[in-house]
C-alpha cells in the first residue's frame, strides 16, 4: 500500500527535525512518502521513506518569482508530489487546466503525480459526485504515460474535519475511477486516522491512504500502520 504524508503547512524547523526522527523510527513494509512544506524538503534525510512535495510549478525554471519547478524538486531528489488539492484549488484558485500542466512538467522529470479530487458537501447533496469525479479525471485524459499517476480520493468535506464516507459511497467512487483508469493506484484521503482504519480497510479497492491531520503525530501513524496490517 501507499501511504503519504501530506504534512501540509505545519512545524517549525526544529520541530520538523524531531518529528522526522521519530518518523524514521517506523518499520514498515509500505511505500511511505512523507510531502513536508517545501522549504524542509532539503533536511529531509533520505532512507526508507520517499520524498513528495506539496505543489510544483506550471511553469518550468525560469522567471517565475516564488515558484518551484519540477527540474528543482528532481535535483533535490523529490520523487512524488501531490497536485490539485482542494486547499489549493480553493485558496489558489488553482483549475484543472493549470493542475494538468503541473502534471505534465512533473512527469517531464520523471516524479510521480499524486492527483487530489473529490466532491464538495454540497455536491454530493445534490448527487453530482459522478458528475465531478469524471470533469476531475478529465486533466489525465490526454496525458500520455499516465498509468504510473496516483489518484488520491478526497472528499472536500472530509478533510479535516474526522467525518468519512460510508464504505458503500467510497466504493463506488473507487469503481467510477477504476473503470476509467484500471492500471493507476487509487488512495482515499480525508479524515482518516488510527480509529476509522479498521473501517477503511476492508474496502479493497483503496490501494493506499492520503494522510493530513495524522500525520503531523508518529505515535498515532504507527497505531494505524499495525492495524492496516492485521
Ligand atoms: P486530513 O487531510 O487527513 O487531515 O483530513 C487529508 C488531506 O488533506 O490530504
């Protein structure tokens, strides 16, 4: 399973380091990316765990004031980066049109997209939920080597906020994303923690977990990690 780490824009320097140690301490058979804010992602120490990044520019290097290109992330050994969270696409404005252009420079140099959709509460209120998870997947539709993306399911009104999906909504999303890309691997984000995994788990579509909150406290990760394996 894949399990990333999206620590958001959380820790001072010092507490990155100490946090980063007891990460390190995790001994455990799936892919762990852990996605820092960016400016640690130089005193990340590489080992078991792989490095993501948060964003990347649509733009490659060059004059573009406060970005960061793909080819600067590839240089710092950076080989995963989420794209198209919904905290970006709403405090950022950020389109599709711009999230598929940040794919292609990311896969320009070789780092493996991790594609963030999901509905809105109101949304799914209103039944739109297939309706918005194929305008979402749409960005991939002409991107050629698209098999090695990973797509992260993340219900907008789950993040953050402890409420998830019954299994019955998660899988149907999974199967909607399925159907239309079969070879990529599919997470669930949003809320999910050392409580809710024996839940998740069960739901055998899911082939990793997109982690906000938790992953800010290793103590609480572990717990999840033993539980997803028994
Ligand atoms: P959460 O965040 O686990 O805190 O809900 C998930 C995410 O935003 O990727």
């Amino acid at each position: 399973m894949i399990i990333a780490l999206n620590n958001k824009c959380n820790f001072t320097l010092e507490e990155f380091i100490k946090y980063q140690q007891e990460l390190n301490t995790i001994n455990d058979k799936n892919t762990i990316i852990l996605c820092p804010t960016s400016i640690y992602l130089t005193n990340f120490t590489k080992g078991k765990i792989k490095l993501g990044a948060q964003n990347v520019s649509s733009n490659i290097m060059g004059a573009h004031t406060g970005e960061v290109s793909a080819s600067q992330l590839k240089s710092i050994d950076v080989d995963y980066c989420i794209v198209g969270h919904s905290e970006r696409r709403k405090e950022q404005n950020e389109t599709n049109a711009e999230i598929k252009e940040k794919i292609m420079r990311l896969l320009e140099e070789n780092i493996t997209p991790i594609l963030c959709i999901g509905e809105t509460k109101e949304e799914r209120e209103q039944n739109k939920v297939n309706q918005i998870i194929n305008e979402e997947l749409k960005i991939l539709k002409d991107i050629p080597n698209k098999d090695n993306i990973i797509i992260a399911y993340e219900p907008i009104w789950s993040i953050g906020t402890g409420l998830i999906p019954t299994n019955k909504e998660i899988i149907e999303v999974m199967n909607i994303i399925k159907s239309i890309y079969p070879q990529n691997k599919v997470l669930y984000g949003g809320s999910a923690n050392e409580k809710n995994i024996d839940q998740l788990k069960t739901i055998k579509q899911i082939d990793g977990y997109l982690i906000g909150g938790m992953s800010l406290h290793p103590e609480k990760l572990k717990v999840f990690l033993e539980k997803l394996k028994n």
